[in-house]
C-alpha cells in the first residue's frame, strides 16, 4: 500500500513539476530566439540606412567601412547590393550569387523582410540568415543579407535550460521527500496494524500498536487494542482449558488404572470381559488426552509460523523415512503386513524440523497399519522431490475412502465408519498432521491407491538456497 501510495503522490507532483518547467522552458528559447532577431534587425537597420544614404550620395565608402568593421568584430558575413542588384560590399566569404543568398536579395529588393523562423533550442547549431530592403516607404535602393551565428544563443538558452531543470530537480526532490514522509506518516500505522492483525489471526499475543498517524487510524489503533486485548484473552483461556484439562485428568486416569488393576486380582474370571471392556476405555481415554494436547500445539505452532520466520528449519527427509521404515517394520510385521521404503539415494532435504517430519509419518504409517487389507496386505512409504517440494507418501492396500469421506478424513475427531468397530483411534491424527504441515507451508494430499486403498501425501516445501523455503 506505501508503493501505490507514494507512487500516486510522486506522479501527481511530477505532472505539476513538468506543467510548471516545460512553459517555462519553451519560454526561455522563445526570448533568447526574440533577442537574437531583434539585435539582428538593429544591425540591419543600420546597414540599410547606410545604402540609403550612399544611394543618395553616390559614396559607399560609408557602408563598405562598417560592414568590414561588422564581419571582424563579430565573425558574421555581409551582403550589401543595390537596386541593380550589382554587390556594394561581400564580407566574410559570402556572395551575392550564393543559391541561399540571391533569392534573399530578390526578396528585399521586392520590399519584403526575411527573418528566421521557430524558436532556437541547446542542441541549434550553424545559421540564421536574415535580409531587409533598404530604403524609404516604397522606394528601394538597395538589399542588406546577413549570416547571423546561433551558437551563442544556443549556448544561452542551454545554461538557462540547466538552471531551470536543476530548479525543477530540486522541487521534485522536495516532493519526493515529501511524499516519503507524508506516505509513512499514513502508511506505517497501517503495517503495524496489519502486523498485529495477522499475529491476532494465528492465535499469538499481538503486539500493542501505537497510536500515530492521522486521527482516524489513531482512533482505529486504540479499538484494535481493546479488541486484540479480548480476543487474545479469550484464546489464552481456551488453550490453557485445553492444555490444563489433559494435564489434571492424567493423575486421576493414572490412579484409575491402579485402582482397575489392583481389583483385578479379586474379580472372578466372569467378570474378564468387563475388566477387558474398562481397561480398553481407558487406553483410549489416555489416547485422546495425548492426541489433543498434540492438535493444541500443532496448532499453536502452525500460528506461530505464519507470522514468524521458520525458514531455518531443515532435515534430511530420506534420513527420517528409513528412520520410520526401521521403527514401524516391527509393528507391520506383528500384524501380518508387508512395509516397504523407497527413497532416492543421497540427501533430501525438507523444510521442516526432523521431530515433525517423524510425527507425520508416524500418523500416516499407523492409519495405514490400521487400515490395511488384514494380513498378507503391503504397505509403501515413498520419499521423492516434486519441483521445489518433497512429497512423502504412503499407499496402503485397505478399502480406502470415498469421495464424501476424503473431504472430511481431517476433520476432527472424525473416523471411517467402515472399520471403526475393530480398530482404535480418536479421529485427530490426520488433523495433527495437517496442521504440521500448514504451518511449514505444505499441504496433506489424500485420495484413492490403485487398485484400492488410500495414498496420503506429505507435501512439504524444499529449503531455498538461502536457507528459506521457496
């Protein structure tokens, strides 16, 4: 918004800088252009009434005198003729026979004036001739054609011009500088503001901004502050209910569970299923306690990572995949089922710390274990670069998902009805896992395996050259 705005303000002083500058330089070669004629036309008159004069007189010693005299000092040539067109005086080289001097003269002796047209510029070079009839009224006794040099008032009108656009730098410096200023006085309570907008959206304490600028954002910075204050309280609150209820409940499970085991020994063997039945609960009360403090900080990381620079964090994901592939191989072989592992050969390295990456392959590895296709089925764990993106993928061979199923498989707390009565689980995983992943910038891809089954995909972005992801 500062570019657009400053950029607005700069041109707009531009345009008035140039309405004023170009008048006033196109004025400026307008009078030195006036200047030169004028003194030319005085110079003229004089030589003209000097052949009026020695037409009358029969002497021309006068005119002849001073056109020499004219063509030394000043370096520009004469031509003086008479009625007859017959040559008074040639200075300076130039002729009355000359193809740009006679039609001149013919002028003049018409009675007829030739100045040069159109106004002079810096880069005008060379000259202006200019001719004036001598003579009274009607009567003609002569032509005077004269070869006037530009280079001096082009000269003029360049140092003039100098001046004018070293002014006009100037006042657009002034205006740049004050668009600068003004911009930023505008601008930067509006980045602050975006800044603590964006830290209020990922969950964290944003910071307090100041009140400065205009009235209106001053007045909009205060409102923002109560409201940042509330909202911010309100979502500590509800972290802390999360966390402190997972943390409290531990002690009264873990008692429970010493409780349910020292009866154990007192129960008649009827009652094993029973025992059995509470036991099972328990695990998965355990398992849901430790699933939801997980989402919490998952997604309290993925907030802190939107509005923090967690570009330096890097692993080696092959590294991490044979490290889950050795892990996991134990658990797939006690329930019947072939893990295989393909990575690439040398380091592959993933924009995200190592403990992440292994949690989501833990998440994906144990719905594929659950899920699979009983025993004798296969499960592949795949690592692979996908442009400026390492894809980790595991395919297994179960029923899969449907269509209406993957669009919910990561909602919370959500599970496949297809085998939820002999597997275990709380329906939070695949949400872990996505929010892991969002905050590095990534995405969890789901959909259908051929000939069945399910492919996830880990997609997590590659770190840049400079350390960053892309």
């Amino acid at each position: 918004m500062r570019t657009r705005v400053q950029t607005v303000l700069l041109v707009f002083g531009i345009l008035v800088v140039a309405a004023f500058a170009v008048p006033l330089l196109l004025f400026t070669a307008s009078d030195r252009t006036q200047q030169l004629v004028l003194a030319r036309s005085s110079a003229l008159d004089r030589f003209a009434s000097l052949m009026d004069q020695a037409a009358a007189t029969g002497d021309t010693s006068a005119v002849v005198a001073e056109a020499r005299r004219y063509t030394e000092l000043y370096g520009e040539p004469l031509v003086v003729t008479d009625v007859r067109r017959v040559p008074v005086v040639q200075t300076g080289g130039m002729r009355a026979a000359d193809p740009g001097v006679a039609p001149l003269i013919d002028a003049a002796l018409r009675n007829q004036t030739a100045h040069p047209q159109g106004p002079l510029r810096p880069w005008s070079h060379g000259h202006r001739t200019f001719a004036e009839p001598a003579g009274t009224g009607t009567r003609v006794t002569g032509a005077v054609v004269m070869r006037a040099s530009v280079e001096t008032a082009a000269r003029d009108i360049a140092r003039r011009w100098a001046a004018v656009l070293t002014g006009t730098a100037l006042v657009a410096l002034a205006c740049t500088a004050l668009a600068r200023t003004a911009t930023r006085w505008v601008v930067s309570p509006l980045r602050r503001l975006d800044r603590a907008v964006g830290q209020l959206a990922a969950g964290l304490p944003p910071e307090q901004t100041s009140a400065g600028g205009p009235p209106e954002l001053r007045q909009l910075a205060t409102g923002f502050n109560r409201m940042a204050g509330t909202v911010t309280a309100a979502l500590e609150q509800q972290r802390r209910l999360v966390a402190d209820t997972s943390h409290q409940m531990r002690n009264p499970m873990a008692a429970l569970r010493l409780r349910v085991d020292a009866l154990h020994t007192h129960l008649p063997p009827s009652a094993d299923r029973t025992y059995n039945g509470v036991t099972g609960e328990l695990d998965r009360l355990e398992t849901l306690l430790d699933d939801m403090l997980a989402l919490a900080t998952a997604e309290h990381r993925a907030g802190e990572l939107t509005v923090t620079d967690g570009t330096d964090a890097r692993c080696d994901a092959a590294e991490v995949a044979l490290a889950q592939h050795r892990r996991w191989q134990p658990v797939a072989h006690r329930a019947g089922l072939r893990l295989t592992t393909d990575v690439p050969a040398g380091p592959l390295p993933a924009a995200c710390t190592g403990h992440e990456l292994a949690q989501i392959t833990d998440i994906l590895l144990d719905n594929a274990i659950k899920y699979a296709d009983g025993p004798g089925g296969s499960i592949t764990l795949d690592c692979a670069v996908d442009g400026p993106r390492v894809v980790l993928t595991v395919t297994d061979d179960g029923p899969g998902l449907d269509p209406d199923e993957l669009a919910q498989a990561t909602t919370r707390f959500w599970r496949s009805t297809r085998r939820t009565g002999t597997t275990t689980g709380t329906g939070l995983g695949l949400a872990i896992a996505e929010q892991l992943l969002t905050g590095r910038g990534g995405r969890l891809e789901l959909g259908p395996a051929l000939p069945r089954g399910l492919r996830a995909r880990a997609v997590v972005p590659r770190p840049s050259e400079t350390g960053g992801t892309p």
